[in-house]
C-alpha cells in the first residue's frame, strides 16, 4: 500500500502519519453534519476499558435537579485527596462516558486524584445551558464531600469546566481550586485565522463546529453570553489557577490562546502548554508520543496550582 501524502501542518510525523492513515482508512466516510447526529454518535461510541491496578471505576448517579446524571468515579490506588469534576468532549452533542474513558483514566492515574467525569445531557434534545446546569450540580454534589476541586475538560467539556470557573468566581457555583483546559471551545467566533489554517482536513472542520453551535445554541444571538462563550466575559474576574493544553493544529487554538491571556490579565495565574503539530483530538490518540509529555506537564501544573499558597 503506498505511504498517503502527510499534511505539512503536522510537523509532528507520528501525528501526521495518524492523521493521514485515518483518511485512507476511512475516505468513504460521509462528514458529520452530512451523516446526520444519530449515525455520528454510532460512529463515535467506543467501548469502556477495563478497569487496572492503578485505577478502578465505579459508575454512579448523580442528582441533577429533577433528574439524575449518569457519572463514573475514578479511583487511583494511592489517592491524594484531591477530587476532578470532569467532561468529555463531543460538540456538547455527541459522547458518554466511554468518549473520553482512556483520558479520564490518565488524568486520575498520573495525579493521584479522583476523577467524577460527568454524562451530561445532550444537545440538540438539550441545548444550552442544559450541560451547564448538569455541571453545575455535579460540581456542588461533589464539593459537599470536602477537599480541594478541579474543573476539567477536553474540547466542549474545557468550554463547560470553564463556565464553571467562571461562575466559581462570581460566587455563583462552589469554590474550586484548579481548573484544567484540555483543547477547549471557549468562543463562538469561527473566523480566527486558526480556523482558517487549519479549519479543514484535521479531525476538526469548520463546518463540523458550526454544527455543534447550531446545536448547542440554535439562537446565534445567545451565542456570545458568557455561559456559551466564556471568553466574551465583559468583566473577568480572576479565576482559580488555570492550565490550559492547545494543540497547535487545531482550528481552536487562538482562542484558546486568547483566553488564556485574558486570564492572566485578570489575574489568574496560568499555565499555558502549546503542542505544536498535532490536531485536536491529540490527546485521545495515545499512540503520539507527544501526548505523554502534555500530560505529564498538564499534572505537574495542577499540581503546582494546588500547592501553591493563596
């Protein structure tokens, strides 16, 4: 089989060779705003791991209001004390527990934490704040039990783990600690020139996210409130200690990047990692070498966030 031509913009060869295998394997593949959101979330489901030495899981419900939210807690086997709220990627309209299982399980592996990663409703069937809310009262479920907190999440669950830092601040949501950004949605605006780099071709398109807003937040003029958009905040106030993990490639880096700055001159200490050549969805590929050395940085930062005097 001939070696598929690999994209210049991943400078990183294991991710372009990943990259590009991808689009061979897969070239018959209808785009996801064309195949339709049940064929997508077909297409996306993956298969819980099995549990380790190092970490076991135990799934369990979570209230929710007038509901009750699907959740699994991660349990290392030396814990520290310290306890992550978190929520996997998926557009806020595709994704379970299972989408971001092997990142989840690393986090609460290589920090000693216990990880909750929250099921949190879905759009179209939920559109905004729905996700939000559901973060929300897993966030005050946990903070009863006690201990320092992070808020964390990959993509679209980054945008929600930074809504709740937002609101953490304002006293609008119990107080955190850290919050960890892995690739986060946290702008509605889809002309940044790293959209235009690299908006077409690299796991993440343009177009895909314009379907994922239309879901999340059919009304494009709700689209820059704060909740929707963290980085619109008009008065930022400073937040808990942030690590924020970009991906080079990734059509959402400047605002991820944007956002970061907006947080330091806020007065949040930050902690910014750029993985430079790798798309987003880098992190869920742990067969790149470079992901190792992302998240072991992202867990000394944490962890530096939590040590660190008030």
């Amino acid at each position: 089989m001939p070696v598929p031509d690999l994209d210049p913009r991943l400078t990183d060869v294991e991710a372009a060779e990943l990259v590009a295998r991808r689009a061979t394997e897969h070239r018959d593949w209808i785009p996801a705003p064309n195949a339709g959101l049940a064929a997508i979330r077909h297409r996306t489901r993956k298969s819980r791991l099995p549990d380790d030495k190092d970490v076991t899981t135990l799934d369990v419900m979570v209230p929710g209001g007038p509901h009750l939210l699907p959740a699994r807690w991660y349990e290392p086997t030396h814990p520290t004390g310290v306890t992550v709220v978190f929520f996997h990627g998926g557009g806020w309209a595709i994704g379970d527990l299972e989408m971001n299982d092997a990142l989840a399980r690393e986090i609460s592996r290589r920090s000693g934490a216990r990880l909750l990663s929250v099921d949190y409703r879905l759009a179209p069937e939920h559109p905004y704040p729905a996700a939000i809310d559901d973060g929300l009262a897993a966030l005050r479920w946990v903070s009863a039990e006690g201990g320092p907190i992070v808020v964390a999440g990959h993509s679209a669950g980054g945008n929600i783990a930074a809504v709740l830092a937002q609101k953490s601040a304002a006293g609008l949501a119990p107080p955190i600690d850290a919050q960890l950004l892995l690739c986060p949605v946290v702008d509605c605006d889809l002309t940044r020139d790293s959209y235009r780099r690299n908006g077409e071709g690299l796991l993440l398109t343009t177009r895909e996210m314009e379907w994922y807003w239309d879901m999340y937040q059919p009304d494009p003029a709700r689209r820059t409130e704060p909740g929707a958009s963290p980085l619109r905040a008009a008065h930022l106030a400073p937040t808990a200690p942030a690590t924020v993990i970009v991906a080079g490639a990734d059509p959402l880096r400047d605002e991820a990047l944007e956002y970061a700055r907006l947080l330091e001159q806020a007065g949040t200490p930050v902690t910014v990692h750029v993985q430079e050549g790798v798309p987003h969805l880098y992190l869920t590929f742990p067969m790149i070498s470079c992901v190792e050395e992302s998240l072991t940085r992202a867990v000394a930062s944490l962890q530096r966030s939590l040590d660190s005097p008030e």
